[in-house]
C-alpha cells in the first residue's frame, strides 16, 4: 500500500496571494483561502485470469474497512499495461457500492509500475484547511489605511474548510445542470423516517 500527496490551492486569484498583510490588504478579500490536501492511496491486487479470487476479494474488503471510505472519496482502478477487466472493474464496484461511493475516472498516477497479473485500487480522498490561520502578526490598533487586520477571514474560511462535505468543491464547484432538488428532499425524507422510527 503506498499513498501520495499533493496539495491544490482552492483560490485562483494571483492577486490575492501575492497580497502581503505587512504592506496592508486593503480589499474586501481575505489572504487567507482554504487549500485543499489531495491524498492518494493505493493497494495492489492480485487477479486470476482477468476475475479476483475469493480470499483477494475480503483483503480488499478489509481494506476499504480499514480507510472507512466516505463522501468525497473516490476510487479508480489502474490495469497498467494490461487491458481493463470487466469482471475486476465489477467486484470493485460492488464493494465499495456498501459506502455509497462509485467507481470511475482515470486513476491518479502513483509511484511504481502496476505488475503484470495485478491491478491497483486507487482511493484518493481530499481535506481542506486554511494553514496560515490564526494569524496574530499585527496588532488590533488602529490604522489609517483602511487596510484589513492580519486575521481577516481566518474564521469563515477556516469554518468552511471545516464544514465542507467534499474538498473538491472548493477546487471545481459543481454544474448546476447535474444538480437535482429531488436529491437533497430524498435525504431529508430518509432522515425523518429514521428518526420517526419508520412511521
């Protein structure tokens, strides 16, 4: 198993970053914007004339088990040089069908060749943070360049970073026009006949 890490600012604007709270930010933007940690892990799996042995199967349950899967996650499968297996790509699919998360896309690359007879499990999960929060460098007295204090937006920021179902929004955001309302009211209904006991 080996994992690989790297790191997305979440804010496109150069000019934001290059702002300096020495020299005074003297807009209504705040310097300091989430950055989103972007974590890959992998195992490689043995396969058997293009399927995935029983006893292959519940170590990769096991280990989808132990990385405790969620919303957010996701999950590729690199074949290598070898050709895509339907039937790998299927036992795949199925197990982490459990944690609600789908198969797909093309699998980051990571370190070392995928070995002829194997396949490797790709689980690429994403975390944000604002690392330069709180930021005490200046002191609360008054100024007379209307600059922001040195702590402008740490909080919201550093709350929504917090708060943030998945990282990734911060990154790309989401098309409007795969959105469907009935989503969000099929959870809501979910949770109140839980709650209610079923009834």
């Amino acid at each position: 198993m080996t994992n690989s890490k790297m790191l997305i600012v979440a804010s496109a604007s150069l000019v934001l970053s290059a702002c300096s709270t020495t020299g005074g930010n003297t807009s209504m933007y705040s310097v300091h914007q989430p950055i989103v940690e972007r974590t890959n892990y992998s195992i490689d799996v043995n396969t058997n004339g293009g399927d995935v042995s029983p006893a292959e199967e519940r170590r990769m349950a096991e280990w989808f088990d132990a990385m405790q899967l969620r919303y957010g996650d996701r999950v590729a499968i690199d074949y290598g040089d070898g050709y895509a297996a339907p039937a790998v790509g299927q036992t795949v699919a199925d197990l982490v069908d459990d944690f609600g998360i789908l198969v797909g896309g093309t699998a980051p690359v990571t370190v070392g060749a995928v070995a002829p007879g194997t396949v490797r499990v790709v689980v690429t999960r994403s975390s944000a943070s604002v690392p330069s929060c709180p930021d005490w460098s200046t002191t609360s007295e008054r100024n007379y360049d209307s600059r922001n204090h040195s702590n402008y937006g740490c909080s919201t920021n550093s709350n929504l970073a917090a708060m943030v179902a998945d990282p990734e929004d911060l990154v790309r955001g989401r098309d409007n026009k795969a959105l469907d309302g009935n989503t969000g009211k099929n959870a809501v209904n979910t949770y109140r006949s839980k709650t209610n006991g079923g009834n």
